[in-house]
C-alpha cells in the first residue's frame, strides 16, 4: 500500500499567449485545470501507471472542492482532509512566440495548530497501514518547517518506508528525523550538506555522508535531461535520461517518485526501480502540462534502458 500526504495542494491552471508584455490585458488561451501538488501528483501518476495509491490531501474552499471533482474522474483513491483556508491556485502559461513557460506558485492559505493536527489524525486513523508514506511538495504559510519531521517521527513504529521530497529547511528537518528515501536536486543536496558539489564524485560524497549520519538510506539526486544519481549503502550510479522531445517539464519530479515508489512497491530492487522512474520522468514531458507520466511511454522507455 503506497499512501501520499499533500498539505500544500494546488488547482494547476494552463493555459498560453502569444506574447508575455507587460502593462497591456493580456488574453489568454482556454484554460485547463489539473488537481496539483507533489504527493496529489506522486498518486495521479502511480494511477498511470496501473497502480493504486491513497491520495491525502489538505483540501479548503471551492478550490478543494474541484481537487475533489477532478481526482473523483481521474479514478485516483483519495481522502480529503478539511482546513479553515482556500486551498491555492497556481498559473502556469506558454509563450507561443518562444517556447517559455512561466509558472506563477502561490504560497497556500494560512496553515493553522488546528489544520496540522487534523492532517496528522487523519493520517494515524488509517485502517491499514502503508508500506510506502510519500511526504512530498512544499509546506504552506504558517507550517513549522519541522512538519514534516513530526509526521516522519508519528509513524516511526510502522514498519513502513518513508519518502520525501520536498526542499529548504523542511527537507533539513525531515531528514533529521530519518527515512528511507530523499530526492533533491544537485542545488537542494548542497543545501542539506553545506557541501559545494562540481561533479559526480562530490555528488556522490554529498549522498554518501548523509547516508553515514543516519539521515537517509538512500539519495536520489535528480538531474534534469542528465537522468539522476542514486546513492544507497550498496553503492551509486548515474543513470541516464533517455533522450525524448520535450513538451513540457511539468510533474516531470513527481513521475520520477511515483515510478520509483510504484516500481518498489512491487518488490522491484533499488537499481531497477529507479530506472523505471527516470523512464516515468522522461515520459512526462513528452506531454502538456501537469499530464504527467504515461504507462505505455514509461514502460517502453524502461525496456530500452535495461537492455543498454
């Protein structure tokens, strides 16, 4: 059983013009709209892929409410977690006449003593507990940074694997209290370590160090187009990306994670798991945004993978 927390979700608006400028009403494009969020997306793309995962989610507000509707006609397995404020809405917008992609993120509402304590109930009243918890996305105002921690440290006695992914301070803290799995990118590595990262062999220090101090079992570093590099106590390697056309890099982070956790949860090794999610990653951005990963893609690019 996969289960995601999401405390910071979104309704993710698409939409394009020809020209960004400014100081003139700008008219866009129809618009499109997706449920967002690092672990609402880590779910959606596990659906994808053929497999379940529990979608939790802080959901406030008429914005909840579509999260809701959209998840519901997606088929993703969820349970929405009431708070006092308005869920966010992000703004993501091409620029026809470049390629560019803006993506305008708001912060979340006001995360009140109250919201998080709900998040955490809900989350230790689940019947069956996961093998796999995904804590992933960013903390909303008002969250401690060490929110994360305290959920990590609430299911320390269930046996199940905890992944996060997230950035600043809440993935310090996270990893103080110790999981099985992170995934920064070289930038958030060298954040978590203080270490200044020019190669692969500083890189792989970086990963190894945290692994040595307890913080983690196993590092995923993603790096873009280059693929990633995983580092675990058996050893480290870089793992290609396989060359695809690029739509758009949106939900590329949260395909990688759902590929690797799906692919786990299945009883597939580390090494392997994390090519299934570098192919899911490279799938996603063959598509528009926030359409995440697809299993057709994702398995063929995995096949030519394991016979290079």
């Amino acid at each position: 059983m996969i289960v995601t927390l999401t405390v910071n979700p979104s309704v993710d608006a698409s939409t394009a013009i020809k020209q960004v400028v400014p100081d003139h009403k700008l008219r866009c494009r129809e618009a499109t709209y997706q449920p967002g969020g690092g672990g609402v997306n880590v779910s959606r793309a596990i659906h994808r892929l053929g497999g379940k995962a529990l979608a939790l989610y802080a959901s406030g507000g008429l914005h909840g409410q579509l999260i809701h509707q959209m998840l519901e006609q997606e088929g993703v397995e969820h349970q929405s977690i009431p708070i006092k404020g308005q869920t966010r809405e992000n703004l993501i917008v091409l620029e026809e006449s470049t390629g560019q992609q803006f993506r305008f993120d708001m912060p979340g509402p006001a995360f009140g003593e109250d919201d998080r304590q709900r998040c955490l109930d809900q989350l230790n009243q689940l019947k069956t507990k996961p093998d796999y918890l995904v804590l992933s996305g960013s903390l909303p105002p008002g969250c401690p940074a060490d929110y994360y921690a305290q959920i990590i440290k609430s299911v320390k006695d269930w046996n199940c694997r905890v992944i996060v992914d997230t950035s600043g301070e809440a993935l310090q803290r996270a990893a103080d209290a110790g999981v099985y799995l992170l995934k920064p990118n070289a930038r958030e590595l060298e954040e978590l370590t203080g270490m200044t990262l020019t190669g692969d062999d500083d890189v792989k220090a970086a990963a190894e160090k945290l692994i040595a101090e307890g913080r983690t079992e196993a590092v995923i570093v993603s790096l873009g187009a280059k693929g990633a590099f995983m580092i675990s106590k058996e050893g480290a390697e870089h793992i290609t990306a396989p060359q695809v056309p690029v739509v758009s890099v949106v939900g590329a982070g949260d395909s990688l994670v759902a590929g690797v956790v799906y692919r786990l949860e299945q009883g597939g090794p580390l090494a392997e798991s994390v090519r299934f999610g570098i192919a899911a990653g490279a799938a996603a951005v063959m598509n528009p945004e926030r359409e995440l990963c697809k299993r057709e893609d994702t398995e063929r690019l995995f096949e030519s993978m394991m016979q290079d």
